[in-house]
C-alpha cells in the first residue's frame, strides 16, 4: 500500500528537522512494506481532498508564518473536509499554532489560522525553551522531546491535549498540559525532531494514516527500535533533570 503525506509549505516551515520526521516515517513504513509517496503543497497549491492520507506541517519563524498564515486559512475548509473523510495530520510547534483560529505575534498581528483544533496563541514576552517530558494518558506512553516557541497556547472547548507535562513548560507554562489532539489530528510543541525519539508515536501516526484507506488502522509488525528508546530515554532524562514548568 501507498501512504500519501501532503507535506504543508516545506519552504516555509522547515527549522526545526522536520524533514527528519518525514524520513522517519518513510523508513518506518517500508520496513513493513509500505511506500511514502511525499508530496509538497504550498502557497496556492490546491489541498488534495481526498488523495492525502497524512498532512504534516512543520514549524517556523513568526516572519514565514505571517507569510502563509492567509493561505492555510483558504484552506481550512479542504483541509476539515479531508480530515472528515478520515485524514490524519500532524503539526509541529509553527504549524501546530495555525491549526488553531488564531495566532497574535509579538508586534499585536492577528495571524488567522486553519481552524481545525479548537485552540488559539498569543506571544508571550519570554520563550519557553528546552526538553520536555509528556505523560500521554490516552496512548499510556510518554513522549519526549525539545520546545522553543513564545507563543502562549489556549485549548478550547472539546480540545484534548496531546499530554501531561511531566518537565518542561508545555503549552503554555502554567496549565500543565502539552499539544492538542482531536481524533486523528495532532498539534505539538514538541521537535527536535520528535518521531525519531518515540517510535510509538511514530507508528501510531503511520497506522492513523493508513487507517484513511483501509477504514481501521493496521496493526503494525514490531521493529527492533533498540536505539530509537535510547534517544528517548537520554532526552527523558534530561527533561526530568531540567525540572519543573515555568
């Protein structure tokens, strides 16, 4: 089977490894015979309703998201349109910000968002930076990971975050919680990049992904993930190391 990933503005959001969650995904998808056929949509491009199993969005400066803030807003009907139909997607830190409603820079501009989570962001006067340890309660894992954003986020009615803080500041360094997930969409903070640490999340977004083709998702063949748990037990340690929120 072909797994389709429509990779959002890749020339815009693109700081923060996130071509190396996308190589994570397409290792790890042929390692049980599937193909990851990736395919850019950018500014104008046309969101592919129906052919895009995984949308993916990564993160990027105030400046690029200003830049393609309008266009992701076009797009947000195509986009829960798709995600109606059964579409996974996953957003990091810049990415994960416009899925929300809105987005307020440093400068007071109201950055109109996608609209698919129900959540919105303001920018805070001090960043919020280093590893971060979440308690995933729905998947009973832990994800870990590495944050640096301003921005301040706000879940809304009906949101569920994606974890727990255990270290770290999450959010928006005094709810306790970190991402957002609503079905299969996911919004994160977390990069670094984030799949390489935490194979199971990694596999979980592959299976939601081939879930929009196959109806449910597949249950996926074990990988030897011997160094992959060890990226994510050194970066866990050093989140717990770190601390405390904000």
């Amino acid at each position: 089977m072909k797994i389709r990933v429509g990779h959002l503005y890749p020339d815009y959001l693109n700081i923060y490894a996130d071509r190396g969650n996308i190589a994570v995904l397409a290792q790890r998808a042929a390692r049980r015979g599937y193909d990851l056929e990736v395919c850019a949509i950018g500014v104008g491009d046309d969101a592919r309703v129906g052919e895009i199993d995984l949308y993916y969005i990564g993160g990027g400066q105030d400046r690029e998201q200003a830049l393609i803030a309008p266009d992701i807003a076009g797009k947000g009907p195509g986009l829960g349109e798709a995600v109606a139909a059964g579409a996974a997607v996953l957003a990091v830190c810049g990415g994960y910000q416009l899925l929300g409603s809105s987005y307020r820079d440093r400068q007071g501009a109201e950055l109109p968002g996608s609209g698919l989570l129900p959540l919105h962001t303001v920018a805070g006067e001090r960043r919020m930076i280093g590893d971060v340890l979440l308690q995933c309660e729905w998947a009973g894992r832990t994800l870990a990971g590495f944050e640096n954003h301003i921005g301040r986020t706000h879940l809304e009615g009906g949101a569920e975050p994606l974890g727990r803080v255990l270290a770290g500041f999450g959010n928006d360094g005094s709810s306790g919680f970190e991402g957002c997930r609503v079905g299969r969409v996911v919004g994160t903070y977390l990069h670094g990049p984030l799949l390489p640490r935490n194979p199971w999340f990694a596999d979980w977004i592959l299976a939601e992904a081939a879930a929009h083709q196959l109806g449910e998702p597949p249950v996926l063949e074990p990988l030897n993930d011997e160094l992959e748990l060890l990226a994510h037990s050194v970066s866990a340690e050093r989140a717990r190391t770190r601390g405390g929120r904000y």
